[in-house]
C-alpha cells in the first residue's frame, strides 16, 4: 500500500463541473503540497496546507489532519484546467512523498 | 516561470554511460531537490540539499550522486546508465530560511532517454 493514495486516478468531466480529488495518507506529515502538471511536464505547486482550508481562484484545498485526508476542489472546470494533479505529504522539513496522480480531463 | 532553470532539456544516450544533470535555483534559495518521474514508478524524491550540504537523502541510487556548489547551482550524476533510468528528472528549490515546511518551486525537468 503506497503511503500517499488518491482518488480517481482519472477524471473526465464537462466543462463547469465541480470536480473533486481526494488525497490520503498513512505516514506522518507537517504539510501537504497539491501540484499540478501539464501534459508537457511541467509541475506547478497550488498549495500547501497544514491545516483548514485554502482558495486560488476557482481552486480550493481542504486538509483533516486528524483524518488524514485532502482534498483539492475545482469550482467552474474549464479545458485549461486539464492536468495531472498530484498530492504530496511532507515528511520531516521537507521530504516529499507523492501520490500516485489523478489525470483530469475537461471536455468542452 | 518558476525560476528555476535546468539543463539540458533533453539527453539521450547509451546504457553504461555517465551523464550530469544542472539545475540554477531562484535566487535566494538555499535548498535544492532532486526528483525523478519514471513511468512506473511516478514521482519519487531522491535528495536534498541545503547551503551546501546534504539534508535528505530518498530512493537514490549508489550509482547517482549529487552536490551543491557555492554558488548554490546544484548537479545530478547518473553513472553506469541502465534502461530504467530512463525518466524526467526535476529538480526544485525552496528558500529554507526558517525551517519546517516550505512551498518548492519546480524545473521544468530534463527529460532521460537511455537506449
């Protein structure tokens, strides 16, 4: 069992859809990043939480320590917003452990 | 633009050979890491450096090795190259100035080609 799971590994939804992607992990953490990467490669960080609740624009990130669950929530789906998103639990100061990915999709 | 450059973009070459990834952290940051993205594998850290020094060390291979410089730039050397090492490889950075936990501004990876 990896230490960092996410659900679905794939998503296709229509354009403005909410979509929600869910992060658990077993392993003991000080934060948690949620990444984005394009279909060229590139990663980008959208968040790092330790706690409650963050918004970006149409992105929101939620964390329950206690519970050991994220998840990452996109109001509004746009096509530009399909990606692969990865969660990664920091360990220690900064020891990032990576979930597996969920590749979304958002048709037009 | 992240700020943080790597080079090359692209590397193709032989099983057996040896070849050395670069990575320029943004400005100011003192820590770099070293991923690498494999098909099979996903996402996995391989080490960590601060000011210098190894910080961390993850799934790294005794036949990869890594340092920081003084001017901080950061290199990767992958030795005695073998089909799997075939993979993207990111380094990021991050400021490391209070400790703990830190957003890590990504490269945008230089892609293995091992043939």
């Amino acid at each position: 069992k990896n230490e960092v799971e996410q659900s679905p590994q794939n998503l296709t939804a229509q354009e403005g859809e909410f979509i929600t992607i869910n992060c658990s992990y077993s392993v003991g953490i000080s934060a948690l990043h949620w990444l984005q990467q394009h279909p060229g490669g590139g990663i980008v960080s959208l968040f790092m939480l330790s706690s409650g609740k963050k918004k970006h624009g149409r992105l929101i990130a939620t964390i329950n320590i206690q519970e050991k669950h994220s998840s990452l929530h996109i109001t509004a789906s746009h096509p530009r917003d399909s990606a692969v998103y990865i969660c990664a639990a920091i360990q220690g100061a900064q020891k990032l452990v990576f979930g597996q990915g969920t590749r979304l999709t958002i048709n037009p | 633009d992240s700020g943080v450059t790597q080079t090359p973009k692209h590397l193709i070459t032989a099983t057996g050979q040896r070849v050395t990834l670069r990575c320029s952290p943004r400005s100011g940051d003192l820590s770099v890491y070293w991923y690498q993205q494999s098909l099979d594998q996903g996402l996995q850290f391989l080490i960590q450096y601060y000011n210098g020094e190894e910080r961390a060390k993850g799934n790294i291979l005794e036949r990869f090795s890594a340092q920081q410089f003084p001017d901080l730039h950061s290199e990767l050397n992958l030795s005695s190259l073998e089909l799997g090492d075939s993979a993207l490889y990111f380094c990021a950075s991050s400021p490391q100035i209070a400790g703990g936990a830190e957003t890590q501004y990504f490269g945008p990876g230089t892609r293995l080609l091992v043939l």
